[in-house]
C-alpha cells in the first residue's frame, strides 16, 4: 500500500465535520490539518476528531502542511478563492456545493481546475445516496429509455439554515433554498439524464416568510459558536423553482424551499419512454407483456458521504476526472442563476 494522502479541512462548521469523520473512516487518509477563521472550532475539531493541527488562516495551512488534498467546507462566498488558492498550491480539491455564488465566479474555478490538471471534484451529495445510484445504474442500462420528463425537489415546511447569517444574505450564498439544496435535485436529475443541453428557463422565487420562518437547526447548534457571521439579513427566497426545456424537447420541473405551508418532501421522478422511477424510496414503473408493472427493489442504505469522498479519493489515485466535475458544478449554477433572472426579469431565458 501507498503512503496516506495528506489531507486538511477548510471550514469545519456543520458540513466540515461530517468530511473529516468521513475521510477517517475510509482508513485510506490522513486528516493531518484544517482551518477555520473560529479558532474555537478548530481546538474542538482538533480534540474529538485528533486533528495533529490547526489553522484560522487556511493560506497558513496551505503553505505549511503540503496537503495533497483539501475539503472546502466554507461559506459559498469563499468557495472561488479558497478553492483557486488550494489549486494553486498544488492540492486536489473537493468542492461543497453550489460551485460559487454566481457563474462568474464559477467560471474562474473552471479555468483553473483545467490548468493545474488537478482533481476538482463538487460536493454533490444526492449521487452517492444508494436510491439515486441504484436509479443512475439502470438509466445507463437502459431501463428507461430516452428520459424525456423529469422532476426533482427539496420542499422544507420549515427548515431556513443558518437564519441571519451567511445562509439568508445574498451576496454570500448567492440565493435561498434553490442554490442551497434546489441544487442536489437539478444535479442528480442532469446526471441521471446525462445533462442534456439546457435551452430556455422559466423560473420563480418568492419571500414569504423570511425571519417569520423560524431557525431551522441547521448548522447543529453545538458546530456554532459567537463567531459565526451575523448579518441580520434575510435577502434570498424562501421558495423557488422553475421549469427547464432542453435539447430535444426534454423537460425538467425543479421546486425548492426553505419555509412553505406544504408537506416537507424531496426526491426526483423520471420518465422515460421504456420505463419511469420515482425516488427515494425507489419504485420502477415499467411495462412487461403488455402488463404494466410497479416494483419497489430493496436497497441497502449506504454511508452517503463516506461514499462521496472515497469517490474523490479514487479519482486522485486513478487520475480519473469526477463525473461531478468542475464543468457540471458550472452547469447546474448556470442553470440556478438563469432560474433567478428568470423571475427576477419576469421572462423566459435562453441559455
Ligand atoms: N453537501 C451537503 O450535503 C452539504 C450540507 C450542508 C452544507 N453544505 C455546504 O457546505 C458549506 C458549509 O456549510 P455549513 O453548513 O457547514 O456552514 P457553517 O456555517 O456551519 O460552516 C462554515 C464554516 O466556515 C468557517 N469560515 C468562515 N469564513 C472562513 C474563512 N475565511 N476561512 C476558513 N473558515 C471560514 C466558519 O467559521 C464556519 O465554521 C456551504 O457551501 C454549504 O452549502 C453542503
């Protein structure tokens, strides 16, 4: 066996945490350092997680450690330089999602990823759930045919993250629930459909609720501390969606929300012209001897994010790209923002 690759943690706030458990637990790295601009959080990552080192700066750690590999766990606002930087200095990157606050940004992250010739690969969670994998396997094999209707959502009937902070202020999340977590339903809907080419979008947004909603849990509240940014901002959307016409005729509804007087739901349906599936939990719709059948297949729940980075960690051995590449996460961005002109302009756009 090979020597561990050395990995560090930028951001170690809600989501920061679960990358480092997940790396320690595929046995295959070293999580030697991370940073984060809370000094508190650092000392208490480093305690439960027996971190060797700690950072605010992650400049400092970058040019201390000589990582092989970082994680960026940080505010969207941060994702293009953090992640330029990183690059730079010679480490693959795993990205959290969205890509950047907006394509602009996104595009930088492009261009470098493609120079430096490192692994760049985005945080997209909802692949390497075991009922969108499953559904992804029998897409390539052509159980469904042509998918041609798609629809994917993540409604919270309440669930704002991280209300008055980052999360709610535009110019550092980029937008409400449809970049937050709109985002992994369009991601897993492209990928299973092999990203078609998005022509025209329509789209919507609405604040309803904004501080009306309530904090929703999210950061967990022992990963906050008084540091944390507060902006006492609301700016984004509480609902969003849109509907997103494709090459071909292909057609695809997104709807995403924080705060909605609906039953919570997430989960994507396909249509195919051989078959359909709804999920989770997965149903296939299928027609045999001109019998339509419903099947309901027992999958086995996986470690989703352990998942994740052991898919990050291989593309880095193997020198494979990521099918989450640094191009898809600049897709599905152009797609989000394209939503928001939409409604904001009140007309169709063309991509
Ligand atoms: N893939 C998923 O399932 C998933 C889930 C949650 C969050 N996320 C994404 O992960 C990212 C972080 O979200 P979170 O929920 O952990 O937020 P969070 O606010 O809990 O964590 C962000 C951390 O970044 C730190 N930070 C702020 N400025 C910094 C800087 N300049 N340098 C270093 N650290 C800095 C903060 O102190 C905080 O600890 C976001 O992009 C979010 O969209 C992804």
């Amino acid at each position: 066996m090979g020597k561990k690759l050395r990995v560090g943690v930028i951001g170690v706030g809600g989501i920061g945490r679960i990358h480092i458990s997940s790396y320690q637990k595929t046995g295959e790295v070293e999580v030697v350092a991370v940073s984060d601009a809370s000094l508190n959080k650092v000392k208490q990552v480093e305690k439960e997680f027996g971190i060797p080192r700690g950072y605010k700066d992650p400049e400092e750690m970058l040019e201390k450690e000589n990582l092989d590999a970082v994680s960026i766990c940080t505010p969207n606002f941060l994702h293009a330089s953090q992640s330029i930087l990183s690059l730079d200095k010679g480490c693959h990157v795993l990205l959290e999602k969205p890509m950047a606050t907006n394509t602009r940004e996104a595009r930088e992250i492009v261009k470098k990823a493609k120079e430096s010739g490192k692994v760049l690969m985005m945080g997209m969670t909802w692949r390497f759930m075991s009922s969108y994998s499953y559904l992804k396997r029998l897409a390539q094999q052509g159980e469904f045919g042509d998918i041609y209707y798609a629809q994917g959502k993540w409604l919270r009937r309440r669930g704002v993250p991280g209300m008055g902070g980052w999360f709610t202020t535009k110019k550092m999340s980029g937008g409400g629930p449809l970049v937050d977590i709109g985002v992994h339903a369009l991601d897993c809907l492209l990928w299973i459909m092999d990203f078609p080419r998005p022509e025209r979008v329509s789209g919507f947004a609405f604040q309803r609720f904004g501080f009306r909603a309530g904090d929703g849990g999210w950061p967990p509240p022992v990963t906050r501390d008084e540091q944390d940014i507060k902006t006492r901002v609301f700016d984004v959307e509480d609902l969003a969606g849109g509907i997103i016409h494709f090459s071909g005729g292909k057609v695809a509804i997104l709807e995403a929300s924080w705060a909605l007087n609906l039953e919570s739901a997430n989960g994507i349906s396909l249509a195919g012209d051989r078959g359909g599936a709804t999920a989770p939990p997965v149903k296939i719709y299928r027609e045999r001897n001109g019998v339509q059948e419903t099947i309901i297949p027992e999958i086995p729940e996986g470690e989703t994010y352990v998942e994740e980075v052991k898919e990050f960690l291989r593309c880095i051995k193997e020198g494979k790209e990521p099918s989450a590449n640094a191009e898809k996460g600049y897709e599905v961005l152009r797609i989000l923002e394209a939503i928001y002109t939409s409604s904001r302009e009140k007309r169709e756009v063309q991509l």
